[in-house]
C-alpha cells in the first residue's frame, strides 16, 4: 500500500515539473515577438542579423529547454537557481550589440562621405576626420573659417560650411555637438574679454551658417565654447597653438532608449 501512495506522489510531481520550463518558453516567445514587432521597420541585413542573434539562442543549449531532469520534490526546488531571466537578459545583450554594430557602420559611412569631402577640397592639412568612443569628430582649424581674434565665419569660407551642412543630412537625424577652441594666448579686445568668450561665439556662428540648410533641424544641435582648457596640443610652440585653435563638429552615437 505504501509503495502504490509513493508512486502515485512522484507521478503527481514529476508531472508538475513541465510547469517552469513551460512558462519560461512562453516569457521567451512574447519577447521575440515584441522584438520582431518593434523591429519590423528595420531593412532586411539587421533583420537578418536579429534572426541569427535569436537562432543562437535558441540553438546555443543556453535557453529554459535544456532541463535535465525534472525537479524531485517542493524541498528540492527550493534549492535550484533560478536562471529564468537568463534567456532575456541574453537576448537584450546580443540585440545592443547588433544596434551598436548597425550604428558604429552608419558613422563609418558618414566619414567616408566627410573624407570625400576633404579629400575633393585638398584640406587634409586643414581638416582632421576620426571615429571616436564618443562619436564621429571633424576638427576644423580656426583659420579656415576665422580671421584672428574674430568669431565671424568669413563670407569666401561660408560655402565650406554650407557643404559641410549637406554632409550632415542624416535620416534618422542625430544629435550634433559644435565646439570651440582655442589656444592659451589671452585675447582682450571691444568685442571679447576672454578666450572663452571668443570660442563661445565661434562656435554659435559656425552653427548658424550650417542651420542655413533647411534640412538640418536645430534641434539636433548644441554649441559649446572651452576656450584653451582642452588643448590637443603643447601651447608652447607656434604649431602646437595652431593645433589648439579649432572647431569641432562632433557626430553623436545614436541615443539608446530605455524604459
């Protein structure tokens, strides 16, 4: 009689034990189908790329199906981790790593468009074009679009900065940082009292000459003046000087949503 009463108990547990992987299979399906829904506007590459990130997943052996043998008993289970947010959590690192690779090629095809630029206008010793952590940063130097000690963009050097404006055309749009810089020699004249000042205006002006182009939308865009507090090189030489007066156009990584 004992025996048939523990029997009957392990079937009646050992067929509860299908509960937790069952539920943790449906968690998992409802986040691919929110996945796939809310990038259903995306082109068929990161499609693509997303299908296989999931194929892994699903095929890795890593997901809530690779039980190996159901639980014993209540007092058993208490003591297995509980690994059902694992799949998820899996499944949100593999999708940021495909958006950021998707992001770090749309900032790779914008320089190409920038080094054509430069290139076609022989600025290579005028224009500097890298791919950054931060993002995409064109440095110009000051005496492309300044005259000494001035903050206005000079008329014959507004149409560099109107084809630097098309450059900018992005859709989705992102968001753009204009900055200025200078070197450490104090400036003191009727229209600047400080370096900071000068590098402030320099870099409000340059901004206004590329939201000239309608198709840039202003709200995209930031300007920033830091004088001679973020040198890119020695202060001490006439090179280093002319190194440190610029203006930055930096290209932002695209903005990652959170909840």
């Amino acid at each position: 009689m004992s025996k048939r009463r523990r029997k009957k108990r392990q079937e009646s547990e050992m067929s509860e034990s299908w509960l937790l992987p069952y539920a943790d299979l449906l968690t998992l399906l409802l986040a691919l189908f929110i996945v796939l829904f809310s990038s259903s506007a995306v082109d068929a590459q990161k499609f693509q790329q997303l299908s296989q990130v999931f194929n892994g997943i699903f095929m890795g052996g890593t997901g809530p199906l690779n039980y190996q043998q159901p639980l014993e008993n209540d007092d058993h289970s208490k003591d297995v981790p509980d690994n059902s947010s694992e799949p998820e959590a899996e499944i949100e690192q593999n999708i940021e790593a495909v958006l950021d690779t998707e992001d770090q090629q749309e900032l790779e095809a914008i320089q190409e468009k920038v080094n054509a630029f430069v290139q076609k206008n022989d600025f290579h010793h005028k224009f500097d074009v890298a791919l950054t952590s931060e993002g995409l940063l064109l440095t110009i130097r000051d005496n492309v679009l300044f005259e000494s000690g001035r903050a206005d963009v000079r008329e014959e050097d507004k149409n560099t900065a109107r084809e630097l404006a098309v450059l900018l055309e992005m859709e989705p749009p992102r968001n753009i940082i204009i900055s200025g810089h200078t070197d450490n020699i104090p400036i003191h004249n009727s229209a600047f009292q400080s370096n900071w000042e000068l590098s402030v205006m320099r870099a409000i002006n340059f901004m206004k000459v590329l939201l000239e182009d309608d198709k840039l939308d202003p709200r995209w865009f930031s300007a920033k003046g830091y004088g001679e507090f973020q040198p890119i090189a020695d202060n001490q030489t006439s090179a280093g000087r002319a190194k440190n007066r610029r203006v930055e156009i930096l290209i932002l990584p695209k903005v990652k949503e959170t909840d």
